[in-house]
C-alpha cells in the first residue's frame, strides 16, 4: 500500500486579489459591487468574504470566492474531509458524529451528497484518460437485500480503479456490451483477468491482447498436476514434471514443447461415453495449455504487462473492506460512487 499524502485545501478568509476573467464572457474590466459575510462550515473558519463583482463588458454580476470557497455552505477542505472519513471506512452517521465533536454540523445526506458527487468528479477526470492495460475481475457486493455481481476494471498503470459495472462476469456478451465503449473511450489494448472462459471471448471478439493472471493458471494447473500424480501410469509422470516446468518458467514458445509432449502420447482410446482415462485426461491438460499459452505469456513482449493481476485484486479488496461496514448498499448508482470512491487509495 503507497503512503497516502493527505492533503486538504487551503481556506482563505479573503480574497486579496481582483478577478481575472469575466465568468460569463471573458472581460477583463470590472466594478465592485458590494461584499457580503457569507457563513460557511469548516472546522476552524466561520465566516468567509465574498465580493460582488460587475463586468463592465457584459454588465453581469458575479461572486468572487476566497480560495477553497464555493457557492456551497462547507469549504472545499470539510467536503473533502468527511468524504475521507466515509472512505476510511465510517458510516455516514459516525462521519456526521465527528464532525459535530468538531463543532460543525454536517448530515448524514449533507455526506450521502459530498460522497457520490467525489465520485462523479473522480469519473469525470477519469473520463478521457489514457489506458493501456486494463485489469478486469468480478465481485460480489451486498446491495438491496442480497450480493449483487459488479465487474471492476482497474487501470493497471495507476492500480486505480476506472469502471465499475452491475454486470455478471460468466456473461461474455454483457461484459462485452459493457468493455466496448470503455476501449474506444481510453486506447486499451491489453485485458488482464484471471482464466475464465469469458473472458477469452471477449479478448477475442474485441481483438485486445490478454494476459491471464499467472497465480490462478498456477493453481489449477498444480492441482491438476497433482491430481494426474496419483493416476498415472509411472512411465509417464516425466511428461507431468515437464509441465510442472513450463508454468514455472513460462517461455514465450512454450506451446511448441506442449505439442511435442502431446505427440508423444498415445491417442485416445475410451470410447465417447467412458471416463477419461488418466493418460486422456493429461492430454486435455496439454491440449488447453497450449491453446492459451499466449494469454499466459503477453507481459514477455509488453513491459507495461503484469504477469499477475494483483493490482485490480487488490482494488476489489479496498472495495470490499468498506462494503463490510456501509451494511448493505441500497441502490446501484450508491453502490457504483461507493465503490469507485473506495477502491482508490485516496480522494
Ligand atoms: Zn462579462
């Protein structure tokens, strides 16, 4: 985990300096027109001066803010602070009790409100961004009664989550429906997930380069091993150590020496409705390996690659350390704020 520099916005009382521009059409010639004391939650400023402005050009009005002041009642510093404490992991109304130990009165929807339009902005400066290797994994989130399936896409370069979507990932063609928009929006090219079936699909169909995460490949395939190890006839369990070799190294013609093994062993021989013999089933093995060993070996020939696909696990894992405390997420639109705000490492 990166040490998260906190950093909250300066609030100042007054604005010393005139304005720049015209808001409305740019002029650059203006006439005060009065001031007023505007009250304002923050946890050590009350009270902020607003100038009233009109430009000579267009002849319209305008307020003129001190800095980390909007038109809205708290100060840019206090919206960024609750939204910190709700995704540290408090609840609203614990976020809405500190602050009143602050002395500032901010309520649980004033928070509810500060946190989802955090995320809209967040999304809206993710928005057009650039991303090259996307990480793509599935969840399950309490929401509305019972875990709903949301599939999280994180931007590998940052480890910072880009989407977050109420979609299945078992369903190739809704995940598709969904990746779509987001590879033409942001230039992705490679898909990192770990080794569903649908997710081969999808790579395939939008012709993107894919990485399958190697500690799942790893697990399966060990099991598999492991498995074969027992049932094998002795003559054959070099063929398993070779395996066993392959996954461990890796290297980028390892499909080659899988159908060489695969030549050497004797062809299938049960018929159509008998169990696999345990010789048939190691030729399976070799058979699936080999067609996906170049999703397991992209990141030899992309550095920006990962070979694993930590990084979106670890996303998910800060998504669902604050699901566990927000009890339940009542709606989609809340669940996708909440859970974009909170797999990021800082707001
Ligand atoms: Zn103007």
């Amino acid at each position: 985990m990166p040490i998260v520099v906190l950093k909250l916005p300066n609030v100042k009382r007054n604005r010393e300096e005139r304005p720049k521009k015209c808001p409305y059409c740019e002029g650059e010639t203006f006439q005060r027109w009065g001031s007023v004391n505007k009250p304002v939650k923050d946890v050590s400023v009350r009270n902020v001066k607003v100038y009233r402005y009109c430009c000579c050009h267009c002849q319209r009005t305008f307020r003129h803010y001190p800095a980390g002041n909007t038109r809205a009642d708290q100060t840019e510093r206090l919206r960024l602070f609750v939204v910190l404490l709700w995704t540290l992991g408090l609840s609203y109304r614990a976020s809405s009790w500190i602050m009143s130990g602050l002395k500032v009165r901010v309520s649980c929807m004033t928070i509810w409100r500060d946190v989802q339009e955090a995320a809209q902005q967040r999304q809206k400066r993710n928005q057009w961004k650039p991303v090259r290797v996307l990480g793509l994994d599935g969840a399950y989130v309490l929401g509305w009664g019972e875990k709903q399936p949301v599939l999280v896409a994180v931007d590998v370069g940052t480890g910072e989550p880009l989407a977050v979507g109420y979609i299945n990932e078992y369903d190739p063609q809704a995940v598709r429906r969904w990746l779509e928009p987001l590879v033409q929006r942001h230039g992705i090219t490679v898909l990192v997930t770990d080794d569903l079936f649908s997710y081969k699909i999808v790579a395939e169909t939008l012709q993107l380069g894919h990485q399958v995460c190697q500690f799942h490949v790893r697990r399966w395939v060990a099991k598999a091993l492991k498995d074969l190890q027992g049932t094998i006839p002795k003559e054959w369990s070099w063929v398993l150590e070779e395996v066993r070799q392959l996954i461990e190294v890796l290297p980028p013609d390892g499909s080659r020496s899988l159908y060489a093994l695969w030549k050497q062993l004797p062809g299938r021989r049960s018929l159509p409705k008998q169990a696999r013999s345990a010789l048939e089933q190691l030729r399976n093995l070799l058979v699936r390996l080999h067609d996906h060993w170049q999703s397991y070996c992209a990141f030899h020939s992309e550095p920006e690659v990962p070979w694993t696909n930590n990084s979106t696990e670890r996303a998910i894992g800060r998504m669902k350390m604050r699901a566990r405390t927000v009890r339940g997420y009542k709606s989609w639109p809340g669940m996708q704020s909440g859970l974009m705000l909170a797999g990021s490492y800082a707001s």
